[in-house]
C-alpha cells in the first residue's frame, strides 16, 4: 500500500487504480485528477481497486460516475474491483450499481 493513498499499473490490458482510505470531499480533488489522467492516457479497461477503502461518501460517489462517464466518452470501459461489503450496499441503494460494474468476486474469496 502507498502512502498516498492510491497507485496505478498500466498494462496492454489496462490500468488498475489501487485507491485506500478515505474517499470524501477532502481527498476526491486529488484523485479525480489521477482517475481522469488513467482514464485519458490509458488503453483497455480501467480497473479502480477499491479493496482498502474505509469511506466513500456523496462526493466520492459522484467522482466514480463522473470518472466512468469520461472512461465510456473515451471509449474505454470501468470495472470496480474488491468492492468492500458496505460500499457494495451503498452502491445498490443508491442505484448505482446499475452504473458502475463491478468484478464478481473470484469463487475462492471468502
């Protein structure tokens, strides 16, 4: 885990975005303009690993369709990966799991 918060692998496949801690108005700024740099210098699918997250809030929300927006304009496409259980609730009750995919989880994760 990084220090900043998030990190980023690129690959002929696509990127994956790791991103940790607290998701909300004091940190979405910031990270906006990371997921927006993967999205526009990137290729393949966009992967944000959303595994260490502890919080997300409306801001945060609103900055993940915001990012899957610009992905779909770029013709590329964004899957969140190791989507805790509590933001998984937060995503079907607000609808937006209808917006913003998410990887199953593999048969052997417990």
């Amino acid at each position: 885990m990084r220090d900043d918060g998030y990190g980023d692998v690129r690959n002929r496949v696509g990127t994956i975005m790791q991103v940790s801690g607290r998701v909300d108005t004091t940190t979405v700024s910031e990270l906006r303009d990371r997921l927006h740099s993967a999205v526009d210098g990137g290729i393949g699918v966009l992967i944000i690993d959303l595994g260490d997250v502890e919080l997300i809030d409306a801001t945060g929300l609103a900055m993940l369709v915001g990012t899957h927006r610009r992905a779909m304009r770029a013709g590329r496409e964004l899957v969140l990966r190791g989507t805790p259980p509590r933001i998984t609730r937060l995503l079907a009750a607000t609808g937006l799991d209808r917006v913003l995919h998410s990887e199953s989880p593999s048969p052997t994760a417990a």
